[in-house]
C-alpha cells in the first residue's frame, strides 16, 4: 500500500470520528422537530402548517446566532493543532457570554411578536393561531439552544463528541414524552394542542443544556482544560465574531431563504403546506450527515494548518466531499423510491401523499448538491474563510432561487412545485461555487482563527 493511500486511509478515520456522532447528534436534534410534527398531526393540516411556520421562524432566529458559536469549531481545532490547548477553556467561557446575550436579546420581542407574526404570515386564520402559540412556547428555548451550541462547537474542536450522541437520545426520548403528556393531556397535564408541543421542545432544550454543561465542566475535560468562571473579554468576543459573524450571515441567507419558502407556501394552500413541510422535514433529515460531515471537515483542516500542514489540510477537504457524495447518492435514490410511502408515515392523505410524492423528487434531485455546499462551506471555514460562504449563498438564494421560486409558483400554475425548482437551482448554484474551487487547491488561509485567548482573567 503507497504512503498516499494510507494516509488517506488515516484521514478517513479521523473524519468519521469525528463525523458520524456530530451526524447522530445532528438527527437527533431534527427528530425533535420530526417527533413535534407527527404529534401534532392527529391534530390535522392546519397544526402541522402552523407549526411549520413556526420552526420556519424560529430556526432563522436560532441558527444565525447560534452559528456564531458553532465557529468555535475550527477557533479551538487551530488551537489545538498549534499546541495551545490552554485558550480552548477561556474560548468556551466567551462563548457563553455571546449565547446568553444574544438569547435575552431575541426571546423577548420573539414573545411579544408572536401574536402579530401568526396572523401576518399565514393566510388560514387557523394556521396562524397555530403558529402563534406554537412559537411563543418555543421562544424560551433560544437561550439555551446558544449555550448549547457554544459546547457543541467546543466540543467539535476538541474532538469530544461522542457524549453529544447519548445526551441528544435522552433529549429526543424526554422529548416525545412531553409532547405525548402536553400536547394530549396525559400524566396529568392538560391537553394544549399544538402550544404543548412548543413546551416540550423548550423543556427538552434546557435538559440538553444541562446535561452537557455537566459533561463538560464535571468530567476529566474540566480537569484537562482547567475551566473557571471569567468575565466578558471584549478582545476574545471580538475575536470570535471576527470568524464567526460572516459564519452567521452565510446563515442567515441559507436559512432565510429556506424560512421565506415556507412562508410562501404557507400562502397556497392548506394541502400544499402540510406536503411542503412534511418533504421539507425528509430533506432536512438527510442534510444532517452532510452537516455532521461539514463540521469534521472544519476541524481536520483547521487542525492540519495549526500545524502548518496545508498539503494535509487539502487532503481532508478532499475526502470530505468525496464522502458527502457517496452519502448524497444513496439518499437521493431512497427518497426517489420512497417518496409516497415517506409522507404517508405523518398523514395518509390523498391529496397530502401526492403532492408530497412531488416534492420528495426535487428533494431528491437536489441531495448531492445541499450535501456540497454544507461541505464545502465547512472545508472553507477550516481555512478561516467564512466570507465566500456568505456570498455564494446570498447570490445563489436570493440572487436565483427565491425569486425564480416565487415566479414559478404565483406566475404560473407550478404552485408549491415551483418553490421547490428555485431551491434546487440555489443549492446547485453554491455547490459549484464553494467546491470546485477548493478542490483544484484554489483557496489560501485565512487569519479569521488567530484568536488570542491567552491571558487569563483574575477574578
């Protein structure tokens, strides 16, 4: 065997270790959204459309600020791959500080919101009430779910992923008894319909928080990173943001343009949003190995330039997107086969399971191209660079994808269909962009990683 094929080999390895629990993590977090629509689909179209709308606005919220600390990701593997694992515990301790700032900061207008944001958004007056309650339950759990993403990023550089995947088992198991008890009125609780589910959600979001926090900070990786309380460091948050806030903008774009989807389907028909967000939850199913594969990336290339190994950096992008498309291949040929049987497992509707049926095929046409440009993202953001990212993506959606979308679905008789072509064009279009690019060794690294954590804080 020649040296690059065992170093390839070894490089696999390394990726799949760190991959397929942050991937198992990554689903069980999409389950709980999975687990909150089949609840709430005994209770008919109208709280499944409501609940799309919801996470629709929720999600936007939540992954924008919280991409910002799942940056931490390549900060911490760059320290790690240049030796200086002492700032890796201070990082975290910023990071904190971002999360629960940002969290005050967007739970309370989210409440007070929430009335008017059901109402606007949704042409079913029922779909909106829905939507209302759903989303003022769920709105408390922004605080955590930033916390929670500043000690998965941490743990993504560090390479500690492994207690994500039984803490998010437990969440999903909490979290479909409480949907079960809140939502229908069980183990004494009154039944609250669709605003139950948003509690159980938020419930099982602190039990995340929690368990974690206690993973970290009571382990022998509290003992090996020497963590301690610190006030907010002006230079570090900086520092963080530096990366992380063009990170939060790529984001933004990416998930905006998925949430206006949803909004404007929300403005067809009750049919036609209950089959877009039940295609909608498959499609994003199959997107979190890719996500899981994207964050491995990142820290194999930040740990190879940590130590001044681009050759190496080069070589784990490679294999990254080598192995986000043998994965991408398979389930787009699952969700092409399948497709009628899948919508059926939330709601054996006729009109549902064919519309959906439909959709499910674009989802399947677009898989190798969204697993692409996740990757390709990641394998940038192991360079430092979270800039391109950005622009690819609000060229591709907003450029392309959401106005062609829009066109073809109130312009001609495509309908909800017609959502769908624009966002296939867009996530082909930032696949091209982000991945050949670097695969022909196009890219430089960039100093967005340098952050100085060094100096300890007295207290």
């Amino acid at each position: 065997m020649s040296l690059l094929q065992t170093e390839s080999k070894s490089e696999i390895k390394k990726i799949l270790a760190i991959a397929w629990p942050l991937a198992l993590a990554q689903l069980g977090f999409l389950a709980m959204g999975f687990v909150d629509t089949w609840m709430v689909a005994g209770l008919g179209p109208e709280a499944i459309g409501g609940v799309a709308i919801a996470n629709a606005i929720f999600f936007v919220i939540a992954l924008m600020f919280s991409a910002a600390l799942l940056s931490l990701d390549a900060i911490i593997g760059q320290r790690i791959g240049s030796g200086n694992e002492e700032q890796c515990g201070s990082l975290l301790m910023q990071a904190y500080w971002i999360g629960l700032a940002a969290g005050i900061l967007i739970t309370v207008p989210v409440l007070l919101l929430s009335p008017a944001i059901g109402s606007t958004l949704a042409k079913n007056p029922i779909v909106g009430d829905e939507c209302s309650v759903y989303l003022w339950a769920r709105a408390w759990s922004f605080t955590p779910f930033l916390l929670f993403a500043a000690q998965r990023g941490f743990l993504s550089g560090i390479g500690t992923v492994r207690p994500l995947v039984i803490i998010v088992i437990v969440g999903n198991l909490l979290n479909a008894l409480a949907d079960w008890a809140f939502i229908y009125g069980h183990l004494g609780m009154p039944a609250m319909g669709t605003e139950g589910a948003g509690y159980a959600s938020t419930f099982s979001a602190f039990v995340l928080l929690i368990a974690l926090y206690i993973t970290i900070h009571h382990t022998d990786i509290q003992k090996k990173y020497q963590f301690r309380f610190a006030k907010p460091r002006l230079d570090v948050i900086a520092g963080i943001l530096r990366l992380g806030g063009p990170f939060a903008l790529h984001i933004l774009v990416e998930v905006g343009a998925f949430s206006t989807i949803t909004i404007l389907a929300a403005q067809t028909d009750k049919i036609s949003l209950a089959a877009h967000h039940i295609a909608w939850t498959y499609a994003a199913l199959t997107f979190m190995v890719p996500l899981g594969i994207s964050v491995a990336a990142s820290v194999r290339v930040a740990h190879c330039l940590g130590q001044g190994d681009r050759r190496g950096a080069q070589r784990a992008g490679n294999l990254s997107i080598y192995l986000g498309i043998l994965y991408t291949v398979g389930t787009s040929l699952l969700l092409l086969l399948l497709r009628e049987p899948l919508v059926r497992v939330f709601l054996d509707d006729a009109e549902v399971v064919r519309t959906g049926g439909v959709l499910l095929m674009f989802a399947a046409a677009f898989q190798i191209s969204d697993g692409m440009q996740v990757i390709g993202a990641g394998v940038l953001r192991g360079t430092g660079d979270t800039r391109k990212p950005f622009v690819a993506n609000l060229i591709g959606h907003w450029v392309l994808g959401v106005p062609l979308g829009a066109y073809l679905a109130f312009g001609s008789d495509l309908g909800v269909r017609g959502l769908w072509v624009g966002t296939t064009l867009a996530l082909t279009t930032v696949a091209i962009v982000l991945v050949f690019p670097f695969l022909r060794g196009q890219w430089r690294e960039y100093a967005g990683l340098e952050v100085d954590a060094s100096e300890p804080v007295n207290n």
